[in-house]
C-alpha cells in the first residue's frame, strides 16, 4: 500500500469516528417518576447506575422527581449528576 493510501485511509477513519461522536452526543435518557409520591432504593440505583455507565455527554433526566428523592440526591451530592426534565414540555412520548 503506497504512503498515500495510509494517508487516505486514516483520514478516512478520523472522519469517521468523528460522526459517531457526533451523533453519540444526542442521546438522551428520561426517567419519568410522575404520580410517584416517594422513590425507593431500587429507583436510585436504577438512575444512578444510568449515569455511570452512560458517557459524559449523555444526557440524563428526571421528571417529577419526588421532592424528598431529591433531597437525598442533594445531600449526597449528586443532584448535579441529573438535569431536571421540564414540567410544561407536556407527556412524554
């Protein structure tokens, strides 16, 4: 294979993986806790877990997050992990 080909070939791929990338940068994880008036443990590990085995720039939400969940999730700090889903964006799909 000449220099030029390798060149070719790694550009190629360079670009490649730049799409994926892209394209991994919308992904978009809902929890929906509405009607919930308390979560349990299973429910924080669920979204915890969620957010540890996503990547940095998935997003993870949570709607109607019950208000003393997310005084737990303060207090351990980690209420930043998770953005809070908008109430007024109507149901979801």
């Amino acid at each position: 294979m000449r220099h030029d080909d390798k060149d070719h070939d790694r550009r190629l791929q360079m670009e490649l993986q730049e799409r994926v990338d892209e394209t991994q940068d919308d992904r978009h994880i809902v929890f929906d806790f509405t009607g919930m008036e308390q979560a349990n443990v299973g429910d924080l590990s669920i979204i915890l877990t969620a957010r540890l085995k996503s990547s940095p720039t998935e997003a993870i939400w949570v709607r109607s997050l019950p208000a003393r969940t997310a005084r737990i999730l303060e207090h351990l700090r980690l209420d930043h992990l998770f953005r809070h889903y908008p109430e007024a964006a109507g149901p979801l799909n």
